[in-house]
C-alpha cells in the first residue's frame, strides 16, 4: 500500500511536507496515546433513532462501559453482520451534513435490500481515532462560529476552507493522520464494502484493509481534502468532474498527474429514497398550496456549527405579519441547539402568540410532519423543532421537508435536495458552490449574503410565481436522475463487491 501521504495520485510530496504530515500524527500519539495494536471488541444493535425507519444498524466498537454514546447498548438485542448484503456507511459527527449524506446511503441502501451499518467514527470514545476526530470537530465549530466576525472571516476562515484545504499538502496530514484511525476497523469483516461519507473514514478504511471502498464527496469545489486514494470517489455535479480528475489548482500552479478514470465517477445528489420518490407529488401539493391562497410553509433550518440564528431572527420578524394573516407559516428547526430556540423567544416575544413547540418527542414531530404533508387542514403559524438527539435533530429537517414549501438554509449538504431553497450566507467559501450549482439547475437562489437580500427573496416566493419555477425545474431535474445520487452510490460499492 505503500506511505499515502508521500505519493498522491502519482504526485511526489516534497520532503518538508512529509516530514509535517508525520509532525503532525506524532502529536496526535503524544496527545492521545498510539492504540494500533489494540484489539477493540465490536458489537451491532439497532439504532433506536432511525433503525426501523431506514434500517440502520450501529457498530459499535470498544469497551461499551467506557462509552456513554452508547452505554444503553446491552438493553438491546446485539445484530448479526450479513456479510452477503451488509454496506457500512462510515461517517463522523462535524456539523450536520455528514450524517444527512450517511441517511441518505443508509435510506438508499434498504429501499435497494440491503442491510445499512452505520459506523461513526466519532462516537467511539476511549479510542486514538475518536479523540483525534473530537479535536478536529471542536476546532471546526469554533471556526465557524467565529465567521460571524468579517475580519477573521475574510483573512483566516474563507482562505482555510477555499485554499488551505485544496492543497495537496493537506491531504498528505490528513492521509498520516488517518493511520492513527484504522484500528477501528480491526474487527470488521473485510469484504462488507464501505461508503465514507467524510474523507476520514474512506482513508481508515482503506489504511485497515477493507477491500472495497467508496468516499461519497460532499462539496462541489474541488479540494484535495476530500482524496482518499484506493477508493472511489464520487461526486454529486458535473462542473466538479474536470476539477477533481486533473486536482486542479491542488499544488499551486503546478500541473497535477490526474486520478485515474476509474477512481472518479459522477452519480448526482446524495438524496434520501423517501424524497425523490415522492417528488413529483410533493412539487404539485406546493404549487396547489400557493395558488389556493394557503400560508406558504418556510422551513427554516439551523447547521450544525449553529451560527445563523441572527438570520433567522430577521426573516421571523419580517414575516411575524404575514404569519398573523395565515400568508406565511414557519417551521425553525434549531437542530440540537436548544438554546437558540430560547434566544430566539427573547429576542422576538410577539412569536409567543403565534407559536407551538415540539421540543425532544419524536412521536410528535414525526405526527405533525405527517399531517404537513399529507393532510388537507390549515397549517398555520411558528412551529418550532429541538431534539438532543443527533439522529432526530437531523432528520428532523427531512420529515418536514415534504411538507414544506421553501427551504432556508445556508448552501451546504441540503443545496442538493429536491425542495426549493433560499440560500443564506455561506459558512466558508467552499460553500458558495452550493448556491451556484442549484441557481444553475433552477432549484434554489442565489445565495443572499446579507439580510437585505435575504429578505428580498423571501418577498419574491411570496409575491411572485418563483415557487412553481422551482417546483417545475426539480421535476424536470429529476427525470434525467440529478438527485439519484445515493442510490448510484450504493450501486457502486455492492458493484465492487460482485466485480470481485
């Protein structure tokens, strides 16, 4: 297999960035210790979330006494590997995308009979790899709430996710760093293929010997973060291919020897079965709701670096008026972040007449999101969204979104999904691509980069037939199978698997 992080796709790492990537792994060791003679136990349940509704099982790996993650795994029946229809997706709890792009290949993966295994390698916390990724995970947070400063946005947060993280001298670290978490891989049948959903599982499996291997790309921008050589790598748009096959730009203004034909394949959006195969329906109930006169829905939904609240503040202010005359309903999902549905209620005490909460009772949201997109009565005024649990917290945006009108997000993961969106600022320039791509297929905005605009496009959903554009371009979209991009995913990796 050879040192990952000295040669990339044929390209030769000078000596002081090896020597950097090494730098880096061994403060790693020095900091949480080198467990790669460890010999972890593994263990599968049911996930209690989202196991019956997309059929995902956890692996569990590790002492389970250590690992309150998991400490009420033994009150459930342990799972059996099928290693004939098993897939592992291997992801990482950093924000809210990573997981949303994991559901959408676990809910792929069962609508095509096979049995999902979900493997976050953040969650298995007495071992090298957990702390390593926790580490990584808080400097990311703290990053992206620190944005919200313009002078540290523009010289230290865009420059890092735009530039710093295209170099291929990153992707060496990352490679040397990604040895330290492939003992988690130890026990696990070798011949389950897997689906990485972040880089770092894609590298670690690949470092632990697992044989067949797919790295699930989240962005459009090309960046040498996201390289995983020994795996597949796919993509979700087509303007990325060129950008990715030749690592544009990924050693300054050197040429780059290209990935080889075989290890890039474009598959569309990364979108959950249970979406696209209801979006001709969904996309005429939105268009019916609007021209009967009923209160456009705006799904207004937080990220997991929870760094927009003063936007959505704004638009639940500009729109507390329409939302009285039944022109507007709102739902806000702040994900896991309790504390800025409870910001938001101080900060806009008119909200309180208008509001009804569903805070941590999945019972109850997943009753409401039902009736939001099933049922024939009036859906009006705030409706608000909290669970601590990551699972629910995340899927919570996909149960509503059926039932909603506009989403209102910022341009990450969810720029791909087949509802229309209004794009608020970005967090990291990488991001920006999101908007461009959707605003190109005819699916989302532009994306407004401030407040004024923000509200601007808000007023055009509302006063003008944007809605039905949108709503027509995504059926459009997907006839030509844009947002199959999971279940191709899926195809994938089960295909390596049979080609072998």
């Amino acid at each position: 297999m050879g040192d990952r992080s000295k040669i990339i796709f044929g390209n030769v790492m000078p000596a002081n960035v090896v020597r950097k990537a090494e730098k880096s792994k061994q403060k790693y060791i020095k900091k949480y210790g080198d467990d790669s003679a460890a010999n972890y136990p593994v263990r599968l349940e049911r996930n209690r979330y989202i196991g019956e509704s997309l059929g995902v099982n956890n692996v569990l790996v590790g002492d389970l006494a250590k690992n309150a993650h998991y400490k009420e795994a033994d009150q459930l029946p342990q799972q059996q590997w099928n290693l004939e229809k098993g897939l592992i997706v291997g992801n990482i709890r950093m924000g809210f995308g990573h997981y949303r792009i994991s559901m959408a290949i676990a809910s792929a993966a069962k609508a095509l009979g096979y049995v999902p295994y979900w493997m976050d390698l953040n969650s298995y916390g007495e071992t090298t790899c957990t702390k390593v990724i926790s580490e990584q995970n808080n400097l990311y947070s703290m990053g992206s709430r620190l944005s919200k400063n313009p002078i540290f946005n523009k010289l230290v947060w865009e420059p890092m996710n735009y530039e710093g993280f295209r170099a291929l001298s990153y992707n060496a670290a990352d490679q040397k760093n990604a040895e330290l978490m492939a003992p988690v891989f130890q026990n696990i049948p070798k011949e389950i293929p897997v689906v990485g959903t972040h880089v770092w599982p894609a590298q670690a499996a690949i470092h632990a010997g697992m044989k067949y291997v797919v790295n699930a790309i989240p962005d459009n921008w090309p960046m040498a973060l996201h390289l995983a050589e020994g795996s597949v790598h796919t993509i979700q748009c087509r303007n990325a291919y060129q950008g990715y096959r030749i690592l544009n730009g990924m050693n300054k203004k050197s040429i780059c020897n290209p990935m080889p034909k075989k290890s890039l394949i474009y598959t569309g959006h990364y979108i959950d079965y249970e979406l696209t195969s209801n979006i001709e329906t969904d996309c005429r109930r939105r268009i019916e709701r609007r021209k009967s006169g009923a209160p456009m829905r705006f799904l207004l939904t937080i990220g997991g670096a929870g760094a927009q609240k003063e936007i959505f503040a704004a638009i639940i202010k500009d729109l507390l008026p329409m939302v009285r005359q039944n022109k507007a309903a709102l739902f806000v999902n702040v994900g896991d972040y309790r504390n800025v549905w409870e910001e938001l209620k101080t900060e806009i005490p008119e909200m309180k007449s208008l509001m009804t909460e569903h805070l941590g009772d999945w019972n109850d949201t997943e009753a409401f999101a039902k009736k939001a997109c099933e049922g024939d009565g009036l859906i009006a005024g705030i409706h608000g969204f909290w669970h601590a649990n990551i699972f629910e917290a995340v899927y919570c945006t996909n149960l509503l979104m059926r039932g909603s009108d506009v989403l209102v997000t910022k341009p990450s993961e969810l720029a791909f999904y087949p509802i229309p969106k209004l794009f608020i600022r970005r967090v990291g320039k990488h991001e920006m691509w999101g908007a461009i791509h959707s605003a190109e297929i005819g699916d989302g905005t532009l994306e407004c980069r401030d407040i004024p605009h923000t509200l601007q496009m808000v007023e055009q959903f509302l006063t003008t037939d944007l809605l039905d554009e949108m709503c027509d371009n995504i059926c459009l979209n997907n006839r030509i199978g844009i947002y199959d991009g999971a279940m191709e995913v899926v195809r994938i990796a089960m295909g390596l698997k049979k080609q072998q």
